[in-house]
C-alpha cells in the first residue's frame, strides 16, 4: 500500500502532462489534416516555411504551388495551418 502512495505523484504528474501536451497537439493534427484534405485547385496558401503559393495541382500526397515568379512541388504536410 505504501508503495503504491509513493508512487501516486509520479502517476500525477504523467496524467498532467498528457492532458497539458497529447490532447492539444492531437486536436491541432486533426484541424491539419482535415484542411489539408479539403484543399482544391485555386486555393492561396501558406507553406511551413513561409511560401505563399495557390494550388494549381494536387496529387496523393504532394501538392503544386504557382509562385511569382514559377512552380515548386511541396508535400501536402508542409502546408500550414492559420
């Protein structure tokens, strides 16, 4: 019985971590995910680094982006979020 009061901060402080850190991030990646998915032709975006860019083709998992002054090919995961 001692042992398991002794450890029942330790068992505290992970749950107050998981819901301070896991949940919030899961959500965010959701959000990410399902606006990634809904993108479509003509779209303006923002990519990780700080492109903006309109989406002029979409493939599986990559994504064309038409720039001033050309193209450049980028994965859907490096779109950002707002």
């Amino acid at each position: 019985m001692n042992d398991l009061i002794a450890l029942l901060p330790l068992i505290f402080v992970f749950i107050i971590f998981y819901v301070i850190l896991y949940i919030p991030q899961r959500r965010r990646q959701k959000k990410h995910k399902s606006y990634v998915n809904s993108l479509k032709i003509g779209d303006n975006v923002i990519t990780d680094s700080g492109i903006l860019g309109r989406v002029v083709s979409i493939k599986d998992d990559k994504v064309t982006l038409v720039l001033k002054k050309g193209e450049i090919e980028i994965l859907k995961n490096n779109i950002s979020f707002k």
